[in-house]
C-alpha cells in the first residue's frame, strides 16, 4: 500500500435526510456548514466517521476515498498503536451533529451482549454487532425524555387520567401500588407496568384508542396554555395516532439542557429526543431498538428485555460554554469529547496520543503542525492523526470546537 502523509485531513461527511430533522430557514446542519438548505427536505444528522452505512472521507491528490479505507491503508499512524490493536483497526466511534425539529422515537440501545445476539439474529434490523453508549451535548436549548420517573410520580399520572388506569386495569394497578408501598422495589413497579402497558396497547387495540381519546379530550378541555407535554401528546397523536410513545411521554423525565450541558446515556436507558441541535458522539454503532412514535421498524418484545427499569435522570454534565477547555469524562473505552473554545490570536498547544476527529461550530483558526498549516472556518472538520503527537491551534476569531478521540 501507498504511504500516505501523516498531517491533518479535511474530512467530507455525509447527511442523514430522516424526517424528524431540521427544515428550511430552522436547517441548522446547512447553516453551520454554509450552504443553502434544499426547500422543504429535512436535514437531521451529520455523521463524522468510518461507519459503513455512511462513511466520511477525505480528500486526496488521487481523489476522493472513505475513510474506513484510508485507515486501513495506515491503520497505526492514523488510529495510534493501541487504539488499533484494541479496535481491531476500526475507528471505534462516531462522531455526529444532530439537529432534531420534532420528536424522534422512543428507543433504548442494547449492551454488547445483547447486540451481538440481535445482530446475529435480525441482521437487517441490527446491522452492527456493537453497543451504543451515547453521549448528547446541547448546542442550544435541547427538550428530551430521558429514563423513567419515579414510581410515585408515575403513580399521580394513572390518579389524573383515570381513563388509563381503567386500560390498564384498576385492580392490577391497585395491586401495583400497594406491592410497591410494601416492598420499594420500584424496578420491579416499572417493570410490571411497562410490560403489562406494552402488551395490552397491541392485543386491545380498540380500548387504547378510546383511552387516548378520552385523555385528548381532557388537555384539550384546559383553560390555560398546555404544557409542554400536553402539546407533545397533541402534536404527536396527530401524526402517530394512538401510539404506546404517547403514554411513554408521561412514563420519561422530561430534561431540558442548556447550551453546552451533556447527558450520557448508557445501555437501557429509555430516552427520545424531542427539539434542538446536538453533539452526539457514540460507539461505532447504529444499534436502535425502537417502541413508538416513529414509521420505522419497532421491536417492543426486545425493548422489554433490555431496558433498565430504574428511575431518574442520568448525571447531566455541566455547562461547558464558560470554560476554554472541558472534557466530558464518558465511561466508556470508545470516545471521549473534548470542548475548546479561544479568543482572537490566542494560542494552544496540544499533545495527541490517539486519533481525533474535531469540529469547528464557530469561529475561524489555524492548525499548525510541524510540517502542515491548515485554515479552517465554522462547519470545517479535520481527521487528525495520532501519529501526529502534537499540534497547535492559533484561533483568528472567536472559537468553539469539540473534539472526539479515545482516551489512552
Ligand atoms: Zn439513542
């Protein structure tokens, strides 16, 4: 093989079009990398990485060539020796903007065990035999449903929408509270309610239709403005129509992240995204098992057998945005990000020890290695090189960068 030069790489990365994406003069993925959003077509991921549904790639004298390709040429200078060793020579992260406008679905990710048997099972629907751990960051304010509330909270939803509790059956949920007042064992509460919720919305169509009914008829029946889930519920009865995401809604933490705050989210956890632009960096993986609100293939069965049924919000990350340089510390071996921001004229130096891949969301600099320069500005991406060691940003304006790579 071709030896290829150790410097930075502009990378080129493709764009998911999914429907729940950004539109129009909201298109915040053409905004940021300065092009003009096509009329009406969503515009909802930017992937940064080597995954073989849609790689990045680079740009070479001799053309063009995907990334996965390109580390396969030089696996240890690009990767670093033990990232390459570790990972197989694969690059074990990806990297993403996401830019959602209305609620994505309702999804857990599996663990490694449990991927690499649905992998094995349903190749089509699991087309990677890795976990996801994920890590979201809000650019602006983000609104999602992320792991279960507490029982009791869950407990006052089913007191105020009685026409839930009679679907799901008064008796079981009596049951229900008291097993739970006697013994605390909230797992075991959410997962009986969950289980017997999940199989009743498929096998008594009819009564779930009429339940959700009722409950539409009661938020409609408010004087005063609906609250952020009663618009959800609304909105999304519209186009879902009766839909268990619809009860998930009231079942999830509704989180609200400002600017720069990040949340983790492990195997299990139930979460959906519902409105604003993201970094998103995950596990080289594209692992989703989905139950409700969405067109796209759902798997409720599998949903049952790999949530966590714990209640609470994982730990939220701080803002970032006041800092020069933050890292979200993530638990797992795959990924870490890195934030950065510096002034006009300002200087940093820096020491690599694995491969990064970095994105400018604002501002202009130069990334100055011993043999390389290279000017990028807002929207730009660079693959960088472990074998590089060091390089050293020297920012032009105001900047804001985040970076993904593997901690050694
Ligand atoms: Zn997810």
């Amino acid at each position: 093989m071709k030896t290829i030069e150790i410097k930075p790489y502009r990378l080129k990365n493709p764009i998911q079009n999914y429907s729940w994406g950004t539109k129009n003069n909201q298109a915040f993925i053409p905004r940021l990398l300065g092009f003009i959003p096509e009329k009406d077509k969503p515009y909802a991921e930017l992937w940064m990485g080597a995954h073989p549904k849609a790689p990045s790639s680079i740009e070479l004298e001799s053309g063009s060539m995907n990334l996965q390709e390109f580390i396969n040429a030089n696996p240890e200078k690009i990767l670093g020796k033990e990232v390459a060793k570790r990972f197989s020579n694969k690059l074990p992260f990806l990297f993403k903007v996401l830019s959602a406008a209305e609620a994505l679905s309702i999804q857990a990710h599996p663990n490694k065990k449990q991927a690499e048997l649905l992998h094995k099972k349903d190749p089509v629907n699991y087309p990677d035999d890795n976990h996801k751990p994920e890590i979201a960051i809000a650019l602006d304010n983000l609104y999602a449903l992320i792991g279960f509330r507490p029982f009791p909270e869950i407990q006052s939803v089913f007191e105020n929408f009685p026409e839930l509790k009679s679907f799901i059956g008064t008796k079981f949920f009596e049951q229900l509270v008291n097993e739970f007042q006697e013994t605390k064992n909230e797992r075991s509460a959410l997962k009986k309610l969950y289980e017997k919720l999940s199989h009743i919305v498929s096998f008594k169509k009819n009564d779930f239709d009429t339940a959700i009914k009722l409950m539409r008829i009661k938020i409609n029946a408010h004087k005063d403005v609906p609250d952020l889930r009663e618009k959800l519920f609304l909105d999304l009865n519209d186009k879902y129509g009766s839909d268990i995401g619809l009860i998930s809604l009231y079942l999830l933490n509704l989180v609200e992240l400002k600017k720069g705050q990040g949340i983790f989210l492990n195997a299990g956890i139930p979460h959906a995204y519902l409105e604003g632009n993201i970094i998103e960096c995950m596990a080289n993986s594209d692992n989703v098992v989905r139950a409700g609100l969405t067109p796209k293939f759902q798997d409720s069965e599998t949903l049952l057998k790999i949530m966590e049924y714990k209640s609470g919000i994982p730990e939220i990350f701080e803002s970032a945005i006041d800092t020069d340089e933050y890292i979200y510390g993530v638990p797992v071996p795959e990924f870490q990000i890195k934030f950065l921001s510096g002034k006009p004229n300002e200087s940093k130096k820096h020491i690599i020890k694995s491969v990064q891949i970095l994105i400018l969301i604002e501002g202009a600099l130069n990334l100055i290695t011993e043999k390389s320069s290279i000017k990028i500005s807002t929207g730009s991406s660079l693959l960088i090189p472990a074998s590089l060691k060091k390089y050293e940003i020297h920012f032009e304006k105001f900047s804001e960068i985040f970076i993904a790579y593997v901690a050694i």
